[in-house]
C-alpha cells in the first residue's frame, strides 16, 4: 500500500502552521521529506511517524 503524497500547503494546514514553517523545517531537514524535481512533498506516514516521535521525545523529556 502506497503512501499519500501531500504538499507543503497540506502539511501546513494539517499541523496549523504557517507554510514557511513547513519549508524552514525541511530545509535544515528536521522533517521528513521527498524531493520530486524541485518541489518537497511529504509521505503522510512518514509525517506521522515524525509526530510520534516529536511526542515522545517531549513525554520522555518530562520524565514521564
């Protein structure tokens, strides 16, 4: 099974950022990202799975 691709607006409005957010993130490449000629895309489980780990890591760093 395939993964959705999205873009960097979709990403936005799924997180509720500002898209330049979303381009700042992936060009110092703390998001997982996918490069199709020029433009960046994002595999929808590739970005949940970045989620996750942003929670845990700040559960973990709570010392919960």
């Amino acid at each position: 099974m395939q993964s959705e691709i999205l873009t960097v607006s979709e990403v936005a409005e799924y997180l509720r950022v500002n898209p330049q957010t979303i381009y700042r993130k992936a060009k110092a490449g703390e998001m997982p990202t996918v490069r199709i000629g020029r433009a960046i895309r994002f595999r929808r489980d590739a970005l949940e799975a970045w989620i996750k780990g942003l929670s845990a890591a700040q559960t973990g760093a709570k010392g919960n």
